[in-house]
C-alpha cells in the first residue's frame, strides 16, 4: 500500500510542481489512455480470434459447473477444460446470424422474391445449354451404373433414339422443373436457415459483414476513446476534494482512482456504442448531442455494403442449389422433381416404353424411370454453379435487390436490425472497459501514487 501512496517516483520533488499539478496533467493523459486502450482492444475483441483459442487448465472442468451463469457464457472457455478466448462476434455466430436474419432478409424478401431475382428462366437457361452436352454421357454412365444389364441390350439405334428425343426437349423440360420448384419454394426452402447455416459454418464472414460495412464507425470506436482525457480531468478535480465530502471521503484515494478509472473505461464504452447505434431516427440535439447515429447517417453507402455481402457470400446461387437440393428439405425438392422427370422420361420413351415394360416387368421398369430421374437431378445441378461469370451475374442480381430493399428501410428499423445483433452481449464490452481502466488506474498509481 505503501506504493500505491507514493508511487514508484517522487514527482513532487522531481518537477517542483504540486501534487494537484501532477494529478490535474497526468489522470487526464492516462485516461485518454484508458479511453483509446479500451475501445481499441474492445474492436479487436469483437472480432477476433474468428476461432476459440486456448490451453488445457487442470481442474477447469470440475471448477466450471460452479462458476456464475454470466461467466459461463463468457467466450473464455471450451468443453474439457479449456481456457481461452474467441470473439465475441464469432462466439455468437449463431445467434448473431438468427438475429441478422430475422431483422434483416426477413424485411428484405420471401424465398419467392430471392428465386426470382436469381431470375428462374436464365437458370433453366443455362442448365439447357451448358448441361445439353452433358446428357449422353451422364445417361450412359448412369444407366449403366443403375440398369447395366438393360443398357446392354438395348439397339443402338434405340438409344439414339432416346439421346435426340431427350436432347431436344431438354430445353423445356429444365423450364418445367424451374417452375415447379418457384411454385413450391415456399416449401422448399428456409432463407433464415441457408443463412443461419452458412454464417454457422463460416464465422469469419460475421467480421467481414460487420469490417465491410462499418470500417468508418469502428475506427471512430477507438477514436472516441479521446473523450477519457476531459472524464479523466473530471476525476483529477474530484480527487482534490474528496477528503472533505462527509462518509465518502472516508474511502482511501487509490479506492477512488481505481473505481474512477473504472467508470471512465465503461462510459467510454456505452458513449461509443451510443454514438454509433443510436437514435435511428433523428433527434433534437437537447434531446441527443449527436442527433443521429453515425451509421444512420450513412444507411445508402451501408446498404449498399450488407447488400453486396448477402449478394456474394450468403444468398448465393451455390448455397441456394445446396440448400434446395441437399438442405433440411432438400427431400421433398428431389421428390417433387423425380415425380416431375419420371413423367417427362415416360413420354420420351412413347411406344419403347411399353416394350421395355413388357420386358423387364412394371417394378422393375418403374425403378429404372425413378433412378434415371435421380440421378439426372444430382448430376445436372453443378451446371448451375461452374461458370463463374454466371454466378456472378445471378449475385450481382440479389446484391442490387438487397441493396435496394435495405436502403428503402426508415433509419429507425435499419439501426434496429444492426443494434440488436449486439446490444445483447454490449455488456461484454462495458464489463471489458472498466477491467482495462482499473488496469491502467493501477498503473498510474504504481507511477504517481495516491
């Protein structure tokens, strides 16, 4: 304690100033300190590491089931013991992701409208073009890995027959299959699940929506760290008189340091994530000093930025075909175009399908129409997604309804939908500000003293 009284150095004695001098310039400068420390580290922290980082602590797993709710959802540690770090963004990248997409795509479009802006037609388009080279060789293969035996028997003429029949009327048949699936994508599909779900699997793109679209008002966070100086002042002036304040004057000076360095860490905290978030809507200035959120006042470029990464990383046309053909209710998709094909592979086989009925009897027949059209519906899908101008003309298509559709939001509902991926873990933040500034307070007694 006795440290902490006069600190490592006689300032006093070695500047000639007066201990109220020495407090009046050093708080104020350590507490900037504190301020630009705090927020700096609190954006990294946000962020980064993208994925738990940490070590084995014995005892950890037995100690854990023990410890308070609120530190046992904190991002430190991991099934087994483990002590560390992620985060916090990441750590939540579920929840982060259900919240963006509940106060976002759901406000931007049903499945229906992201289907068509991926505009169905092009799709089957492209698929009869780029897939109609493909047919021979995929119904050979497949009907010899399926039915080899009948293949086999099968009149070459017969199988040319059946080549040029489906060949030609493969343009339409894709257009039938797209229409049947815009008819039930409703049914097919989860927007909010291909999001949540891919977020999940990739948490750095969390960051990325965040840096890409908020770089400016994350470096104003670490900038306002400033303000610590003139809230550091503040406590500099208190100090000179908090001996003669009746009770509280009893707590000792270095009490006070801390628990001000404390306060000055967590205010500059909540001013920064204030000043970013909020209002949405924009405020009288005896009402809000700022008026408006910073990031309210740029909504057009900001729209155009989250549009640009739902366009690109999320609602894509690759996570789209997956999510149709291989999601939660990829089943039913199959089901529907197998039904749909099985119908189109019958009518292209007319009269020979009754001869080859007769021939290998109804089960079996039937079976052969049913894994044709499976295996048609596998293999023709990667057409969709292996041209890569194409893909990115079908982005550049949802990047720009996105975009249009987050710029019409009032300034209110578009705050709403970013504040409320993160107001609920904003204590996370608050609670790292006031452990940083009771770092630096401690500091600053061990160099000044009480």
């Amino acid at each position: 304690m006795s440290v902490l009284a006069s600190g490592l150095i006689d300032w006093e004695h070695l500047t000639g100033q007066s201990k109220f001098v020495i407090d009046i310039v050093s708080i104020p400068i350590f507490s900037a300190i504190a301020g630009i420390l705090t927020n700096w580290t609190g954006v990294l922290m946000l962020f980064a590491p993208t994925r738990f980082t940490g070590f084995y602590v014995p005892g950890l797993k037995t100690l854990f089931p023990f410890l308070p709710r609120k530190l046992q959802i904190l991002p430190i540690f991991a099934p087994g013991g483990i002590l560390g770090f992620q985060g916090f963004v990441p750590a939540r990248a579920e929840k982060m992701a259900s919240f963006i997409s509940d106060k976002a795509l759901v406000k931007i479009g049903s499945p229906s409208d992201f289907y068509r802006e991926l505009d169905p037609d092009a799709l089957a388009a492209r698929i009869a073009s780029a897939g109609r080279p493909l047919l021979r060789p995929m119904v050979d293969e497949l009907m010899r890995r399926e039915h080899a035996q009948l293949w086999r028997d099968l009149p070459p003429r017969l199988r040319e027959l059946l080549y040029r029949q489906l060949e030609a009327r493969f343009p339409e048949i894709t257009k039938r299959a797209f229409d049947q699936i815009g008819d039930n994508i409703e049914q097919l599909v989860d927007i909010k699940l291909l999001a949540v779900g891919h977020m999940r699997r990739y948490p750095e793109l969390l960051k990325f929506i965040f840096y890409s679209m908020g770089a400016p008002e994350l470096r104003f966070m670490t900038r306002i760290g400033i303000l610590g100086a003139p809230l550091g002042l503040l406590l500099a002036l208190y100090l000179q008189v908090h001996h003669s304040i009746p009770v509280v004057g009893l707590l000792p000076h270095w009490l006070i340091v801390l628990l001000g360095a404390a306060v000055i860490g967590i205010v500059v905290n909540i001013i920064a994530i204030k000043v970013v978030f909020t209002p949405g809507e924009p405020k009288p200035r005896y009402k809000c000093l700022w008026k408006q959120a910073k990031l309210a006042k740029r909504q057009p470029q900001a729209a155009a930025d989250l549009g640009h990464v739902f366009g690109y990383t999320v609602i894509t046309l690759e996570n789209v075909t997956r999510e149709v053909l291989d999601g939660p209710r990829g089943d039913r998709t199959r089901g529907l175009l197998e039904d749909m094909l099985r119908a189109e592979i019958a009518s292209i086989l007319g009269p020979i399908g009754s001869v080859v009925r007769a021939a290998v009897g109804a089960r079996e027949f039937d079976a052969i129409q049913a894994g044709a059209a499976g295996g048609l519906v596998v293999d023709i899908a990667p057409v969709l997604t292996q041209d890569e101008e194409f893909t990115k003309a079908q982005s550049g298509r949802i990047e720009k309804f996105c975009t249009a559709k987050l710029r019409a939001l009032s300034p209110g509902e578009f705050m709403d939908m970013l504040y409320s991926a993160i107001e609920q873990d904003a204590w996370l933040l608050y609670a790292h500000g006031g452990f940083l500034g009771i770092f630096v307070g401690a500091a600053h007694l061990l160099i000044f003293g009480a």
